[in-house]
C-alpha cells in the first residue's frame, strides 16, 4: 500500500500524541531533560509506526493476527509513567514530604526504560533498512543511517547531561551509564527471543512493553543483589542509593517467587532433554512417561521454591525469620481483617469460576461479555481490600501473580495431572488476542489492577492513582463493552467494533464512581486533592484510547489513567 494512503495521524495516534502532550506540558523546569528525551522517543516511535504500516517491512516478526504494531503506544508508556511519577514526587520533594533518594530511584526507572524503548525502536529501524536495503538509492541508504545515528547520539547527550547533575562523581556516573545502556542491549535481544519463541502472541507494542517492564524488573533484582554483595566488599559510593535503600519486606518476596518460577520451566528444560528420545508409542509405557516428567517438574518446582527463592530473598533483605514464615507472621498480625478478606476472596473466586464456566460452556452469551464479569468480579475482590488493606493487597497481588504463573507454565507444558484440565478450563474464556499457545488475558487484568497500587507506595499525593487499574478496567471497560454491544450503534471507524455509546458509558460510569469513591476516601482519612478538570481529562483520555486502540487494552489504559491521575 503506498505511503500516501496511509493516514499519519488515526485515532489510536492522537489519542497517544494528546496523552504525551499532556504529561510534558506538566513538567518542571528540573525535569527539561527527562522531557526532551521523552519527546525524542515519541518522534522516533511515531515515524517508525508510520513507517512499518506503510510498508509492511517488519513481517519477519510474526505478530498477533488483527493488530496494529502498536509501536509509538509501547515506546512511550513506560517512560511516561515513569516520568508522570516524577512529577509527583518533585511537587513533593518542594514540600519537604519525599528525599531526593526517591527521585533518584525514579529518574534511573526512567532512563533505563526510555533507553530499552530507544534500543527496541534502533532495532526496528535497522530491520526496516535491511528488508528495503535493495530497492534504495545510495543517497537513501546514507540519509537513513546518519538519521538513526544522530538519533542515537542526541538521546546519548540528553542522557548525559542529566545523569550528570545528579552524580557529580565521574566513575559513579559512567558506572550507572553503563548500567543504564546494558537495560537497552538486554532489551533489543529479548524483545527478539521473545517474539520467536512466542510466535503470534503480540503485537510489536505489546512485546515492547512487556520486554521492557521485564528488563526493568528483573534489572532492579540484579542491582539489589550486586548491591548488597559490594556494599560489603567496597564503598557503598560506587553503588546507586536505589539499590541500598530500605524496602519493604514485601517487594523482595513478590521478586523471588517471579524469577523461581521463571527459572523453573529454564532447568527443567535442561534436565528434561531425554524426553524427546523416549519411545512412548505405547500408552502403558506414555502413562509412566508422563508421572516421572511431572515428578521432576514438581522436584525442581519444590526446590526452587524451598531452597533457591528464599536464600536470595535472605541476601536482599534482613528478614528476622523465614521469608515465608514471615508471610505467616503478617498475615496473623491482624488475624480478623485478613483472614476474612482472605475467606471471602475464595468464596467470591469458587463461586464465580462454578458459575462463569459452566454458562461458557452452555450458553451462547459472547465471550467478550463473559470475561467482562471477571472484571466485574475484579472490583469486588480488590476494592474493598484496597481500602482497608491496601498492604496484605500488594502481597495477594503477588500470590496471585504467582499461581497465575505456575498454572500457565503447567498449562503450556502439559504437565501431568493438572495440565489438560487447565488447558480446557482457560480456553473457554479465550479471545481473539489469545493464541493457543499462550494466554495472556489473564495476567494482564491482575496486573493492570496491581501496578498502579505497586507505583503508588511511598508517597502519593494523589488518592485515586492506586485505583486507576480497577476503575478504568473493573468499571470503565466492562460498562463500555456491555453498553456498546448491547445498544451501541454508531461506530467510532468503519472497520471497529467499539461504539460511542459504549465509550460514554464508560467514560460516566468511571466519573460516577470516582464521586462515590471520593467522599469515602476522604471518611478514611485520605487528603483529597485531585482537581474535576483534571479527573475528566483523565478519564476521557483514558476511555478514548480504549476506544480506539487495537493493542491489549488491559495492559495500557490502566497505566496511562495512573500517569494522568498523577500529573
């Protein structure tokens, strides 16, 4: 299709364009750099998306069916949350409520994610030039490498010049320079194992997020330990205060439970080679083939688990007892609250997956309105938790995530005896934007609920940020998608299914919540001080970009109504 043909500016990409907008008007002056380099990468993002659609030159990754490459959204989430968050804390660093340690952590946040976004993007550009390589001129071919490598050089300056005013020290500096352009190499060669080895389960916006939430993550798990490890050996100067800060006991053991079961499919993998070698034509011979592959599986699981995650969690942080004795402990320090909320979730959980699975499998009610009620369910479990017990939440956050985790590397691996009954009970709420391979829906409705309450310990001045995922998720999308596939008729594009008048249902029923759940925040003690202008412009911004992009919803409008609600 040619080039003209293809219009530069769609729904999806003002939405995207506004939102950034949005975010760089509310800068400070102290965060001028944090700003270009965000604007650098939202050009950067937008012409490779213009580009990549135009030309389809990017087919050698093999993306979801049906979707967009989502490109300019993917580049440019992260690092405005990041950088949203920022904002935040300046404002509260200017009323002597935060330290500069804080800031300090969340401008290394930044950095390292917009440099894995810049890398991602560096990547897409050089496989454009590579598939179009024949059918350029030698004055093209020339213009296109000065161009990503001036890009490249300006970010490099950009990044320099505001290291350099937080750390004066020059080893210091070039030590986290280097930390930060090892996120970006990190981030260019997974982002490409992840697309092969999961083959039409993302787009390329979608695996840029997730690439650069993972690098982020499981970076700051590797600077805690090699903190922890030279801040023994040598000065603690050479090491970013990030990493040697006190943090909750919390965030340490949501971390190692993450990477054991992450290391747990990685050596049985290993272990496991013969498999492929083993007759099993045989059922008898299969049966007994398939308790000893799920005897080791559950063997390296255990041992991970016991021996592996715990010992690390020890390393990181000083814990008094056992890490998951210290689980026990803080669960029964207010035995009442937490083990009823604890109680109910499993009735609510037992009750809706009885309920919900036996109507998919006998009734014609479409599936996108049947997950809505997981979403619904969402509100009811994680609303009342994250009032009360906002604490115990992060941690069954992470229980959760963990399960979630275990149950789908059990799925995809066929693991004996739970494997085939997973399998078929999480097929019936697939979508389209779920391959057979791998099912994301899930994982990305409990994150897009969490996140905004993980970003939003420590200070927060802003009482609605930590409800950003159950609000534009739990209320605002399932309201739009019931409302508009019920009595919506006007289309938002020719080729779209969302409606305006699911849209305008979502939008209200988010800003009738928020004034239900305004006052009540304010009985609890809260200060509020969120502004209606600003709630509205965060809402509709929020519910337009649901309307319009074809991306994982789930994962993207939660953390740009955080950012808004931050701003």
């Amino acid at each position: 299709m040619a080039f003209s043909m293809i219009p530069l500016l769609n729904g999806e990409r003002a939405v995207v364009l506004f939102f950034i907008t949005s975010v760089l008007v509310s800068l400070p002056f102290s965060l001028l750099y944090h700003g270009l380099a965000l604007s650098l990468l939202t050009l950067s993002a937008l012409c490779i998306e213009i580009q990549a659609e135009s030309s389809n030159s990017l087919h050698q990754f093999k993306t979801r069916p049906g979707a967009s490459s989502g490109i300019l959204l993917g580049a440019i989430t992260l690092p405005a949350v990041m950088l949203a968050k920022m904002i935040q804390l300046t404002r509260a660093f200017s009323s002597n409520h935060t330290g500069l340690e804080e800031i300090e952590t969340w401008t290394m946040h930044f950095w390292s994610t917009s440099t894995c976004c810049l890398s991602v993007l560096m990547l897409l550009w050089n496989a454009m030039y590579e598939s179009d390589v024949v059918s350029q001129t030698r004055f093209h071919r020339l213009w296109r490498l000065k161009l990503g490598l001036g890009c490249k050089i300006l970010y490099g300056v950009v990044c320099y010049s505001s290291l350099a005013t937080m750390y004066p020290n020059v080893v210091r500096m070039a030590l986290m320079s280097s930390w930060i352009l090892c996120h970006g190499l990190v981030a260019s060669k997974l982002i490409q194992h992840l697309l092969s080895t999961f083959p039409s389960c993302a787009s390329i916006g979608e695996a840029l997020l997730v690439t650069a939430g993972l690098v982020l993550y499981f970076g700051d798990m590797l600077g805690c330990t090699t903190a922890k490890m030279l801040g023994a050996l040598s000065s603690s100067e050479l090491v970013s205060f990030q990493y040697m800060m006190n943090r909750s006991e919390i965030s340490p053991i949501i971390q190692g439970l993450l990477l054991g079961l992450l290391l747990c499919p990685v050596v049985f993998k290993h272990l496991h080679r013969w498999e492929y070698n083993v007759n099993t034509e045989n059922s008898e011979a299969k049966k007994y083939f398939e308790i000893r592959r799920s005897m080791i599986f559950f063997a390296v699981l255990g041992f991970i688990s016991i021996v592996v995650v715990p010992s690390w969690m020890m390393l990181v942080h000083e814990f008094d007892t056992h890490p998951f004795l210290w689980v026990i402990s803080f669960t029964f320090s207010e035995p009442v609250k937490r083990l009823s909320l604890c109680v109910y979730w499993l009735s609510l959980i037992c009750a809706s997956i009885l309920r919900f699975y036996n109507i998919s499998r006998s009734s014609k009610i479409e599936r996108i309105l049947l997950r809505k009620y997981y979403h619904l369910m969402a509100v009811l479990m994680f609303l009342p938790a994250l009032i009360f017990q906002p604490r115990f939440l992060n941690l069954a956050f992470g229980a959760a995530l963990a399960v979630f985790l275990a149950l789908e590397i059990i799925r995809v691996w066929r693991i004996w005896p739970l494997g085939e009954p997973v399998h078929q009970f999480m097929n019936a709420f697939t979508d389209h934007r779920d391959s057979e391979f791998l099912i994301v829906s899930h994982f990305s409705l409990l994150l897009g609920c969490a996140l905004p309450i993980w970003m939003s310990s420590g200070y927060n001045d802003r009482p609605l940020a930590p409800f950003a995922g159950i609000l534009s998720l739990g209320i605002g999308d399932t309201m739009a998608s019931v409302v508009g596939h019920k009595y919506g008729v006007l289309r938002w594009s020719k080729t779209g299914k969302k409606t305006i008048e699911g849209t305008a249902a979502g939008i209200t029923s988010v800003l009738a919540a928020c004034s239900i759940l305004l006052p009540l925040l304010a009985s609890t003690g809260y200060i509020l001080t969120e502004r209606w202008l600003s709630l509205l412009l965060a809402v509709t911004v929020s519910g337009l970009l649901e309307a319009y992009t074809a991306q994982l919803d789930n994962a993207f409008i939660p953390l740009v109504f955080f950012s808004l609600l931050c701003l």
